[in-house]
C-alpha cells in the first residue's frame, strides 16, 4: 500500500511541475479574442460582385512548328519505320503510286485517314491544323520522289 502511495504522491510531483503552474485558459480569454480564434478562414460572398485582383492576359499565339518537326514528332513512328505498312520516307518507289494520285489525294488522307488500313485521321498528330498536316505531306513528298 505503500508503493501505489509514494508512485501517487511521484505522479502528483509530476503533475505540479510540468502543466502546475499553468492558471490561464479559455476564461481568461476576451470575446474579441474567441471570435478571432474561431473565425472562419473563408467568407461566401453572398451580394456584391467579385473583382479580380490580377489581369486578364491572353494567351501567345502557339509557335509555327515547321514540317520537319512535325515529320519527326509525329509521323516518323510509323513513316520512318514502315511500321503497319506505312510507306517509308524516301521511299520513291513505295511513295510513287500514293504522288501519283496527287497531292489532293495526300492530304486528304492525311486529314481523314484511309479506311481499312492503319492510318487513322491526323496520323499522331491530333493537334495538327490542316496546313500543318498539308506541309507536312508535302515535306514527305519532297522527301520520297
């Protein structure tokens, strides 16, 4: 009886040192105090209109991309391996039937695809504006005759 005592009177000690000799709290706290302390972080604006407090800045017009680029990023997966029956860059004679048709004839399968085969719409190139798919052909051209 006398160890749970003396282990009371040791917790007791404790006690008085650590947190004893704290008298403040929530009472001694004024009510502009409290009310800050539990402010919202937030407000919902519920009348007035809202301004923005940075400028509206348009965006810069999007950077040409030359055809080589383009070739490169996007067609050579295919174009540049002969992958899925792609005719190959500088490839005359596997090109030579596709100029034959004409260059109408390319780009429109450059913009549509070709049915049955494994050149979808755009190629890769999803982004891809019309004249940037029409130089692009033309690029390959060049490069396969």
């Amino acid at each position: 009886m006398m160890i749970i005592g003396a282990v009371a009177a040791l917790t007791i000690a404790i006690s008085s040192l650590v947190g004893g000799g704290h008298k403040g709290g929530v009472a001694d706290m004024g009510v502009e105090a409290i009310a800050a302390r539990i402010a919202p972080v937030a407000r919902l604006n519920t009348g007035g209109a809202i301004v923005a407090t940075a400028p509206v800045v348009a965006a810069a017009p999007a950077a040409a991309r030359s055809a080589e680029d383009l070739y490169t990023s996007t067609c050579a997966a295919c174009h540049g391996t002969g992958a899925a029956g792609a005719p190959k860059l500088d490839d005359v004679a596997a090109w030579a039937p596709r100029i034959a048709k004409g260059m109408d004839a390319l780009i429109e399968s450059a913009i549509n695809g070709i049915p049955g085969t494994s050149m979808m719409a755009k190629g890769t190139c999803a982004s891809c504006s019309t004249d940037e798919l029409k130089s692009v052909v033309e690029y390959m051209v060049a490069k396969s005759q």
